[in-house]
C-alpha cells in the first residue's frame, strides 16, 4: 500500500473511530429519554456503555490470540482502548456542559 493511502485510511479510521464514540453518546442520550431521565441518567448510560467495551478488549484479544492471529489481537486493543478514549472525552465534555 502507498505511503498516501495508508495515511487516508488512518484518517478514515480516526473519523469511524470518532464517529463511533459520537453515536454513543446520543444512545445514551436516547436511553435517557426512554427512562424518563435526564442528564445524569445519560452520562450514567454512557458510562455503562464505556464499561462494557473495556471489558469486550480482553475478549477480543484473548479470542484474537487464541486463534493465533496476535497482531490482529494487538490492533484491535489499541483501536478499542481508543474508542472506550473517545467515549470518556465525551462524557467529561457532557459533565462539563453541567450534567454533572
């Protein structure tokens, strides 16, 4: 793979990555509505949220690994601790707009 292109996908994964935590962040939103809550219910849901993929990394990995594929497992860690990152920037920024 070209130098160039390699740099446009990392910026295309960077953007899903980003897009990601986003969406998570309005589902957690919506969740909040669905229960009649406000604020503080959605950043508990968000947190919830990140929990769980902390949690899905050694899965992953482990899975990733068992199966021999070890750089795969490495990748899909750095790229899901970026995620659960992104989430948590998310939730500081809500807290910080006086949800918390």
């Amino acid at each position: 793979m070209a130098p160039k292109d390699a740099e446009t996908l990392r910026g295309e994964i960077i953007a899903l990555e980003t897009a990601l935590a986003a969406a998570f962040g309005e589902i957690a939103v919506l969740r909040a509505a669905v229960e009649g809550g406000g604020t503080a219910t959605a950043l508990r849901s968000m947190e919830e949220m990140a929990a769980q993929l902390e949690a899905s990394v050694l899965r992953g990995v482990v899975g990733a690994e068992q199966a021999g594929r070890d750089a795969a497992a490495a990748g899909f860690e750095q790229r899901m601790e970026l995620i659960v990152h992104a989430l948590r920037n998310a939730i500081a920024f809500r807290s910080s707009e006086g949800g918390g």
